[in-house]
C-alpha cells in the first residue's frame, strides 16, 4: 500500500513523499554530492541515502548494495517567490539503509 504525505516545508517549496512498504535492495556505485551520499545504478538511477552525509574511504567509489526502505519525493518550488538554492524534481531516497560492499 503506499500513502501520499504532503506537508509543507517552507512558504517556497512543497514536498510530496510517496511510501512504499516493502523493504528493497538496490546496487550500484557509491558516490559522494553536495547534497549527500547516493549510489547510482548501472541504468544511471540515482538514490540518496537518507541520513547519510556520505560514503568513507572503505566505500567510495566502489559497487554497494543498499537496503531500506525507498522513499519518492517530489519538490516543487512556488515561481511566485524570490529564488532560492532549493530545486524542483524527483528525488529516490532510500530510508532506513543498511549496506555493504557488493561482489
């Protein structure tokens, strides 16, 4: 079952959270952004690791695989207001992760 959240996160921006229930492994390369750790598959999809700020020396840059529970959030910024830092889209991330290097 998967449930829409919505809540508002500033005056700017509001973020859609759709849960999935069931607990997913995804593999790929660990990579370190701004905005934190992800791991990109090989089709090129991106995940961000929530509560991880990023990858240590052990996984960088190496295949992992990352279990949790995946999260799709989709942000929307007001184009009435100023700009800001913050950006639209759809962001993967993966909650509750657990991982380890993958062979």
């Amino acid at each position: 079952m998967k449930t829409l959240i919505i809540s508002l996160y500033s005056l700017l921006i509001i973020k859609y959270n759709v849960y999935q229930d069931d607990t997913t492994a995804v593999i790929g390369k660990a990579l370190n952004l701004k905005e934190g750790a992800i791991i990109v598959t090989k089709e090129n999809k991106r995940f961000y690791i929530d509560g991880l700020d990023y990858w240590g020396k052990k996984y960088i840059g190496k295949i992992v695989q990352v279990t949790g529970v995946i999260i799709i959030r989709e942000t929307k910024v007001d184009t009435n207001e100023p700009p800001s830092q913050n950006s639209s889209g759809i962001k993967k991330i993966i909650t509750k992760a657990k991982f380890n290097l993958f062979n």
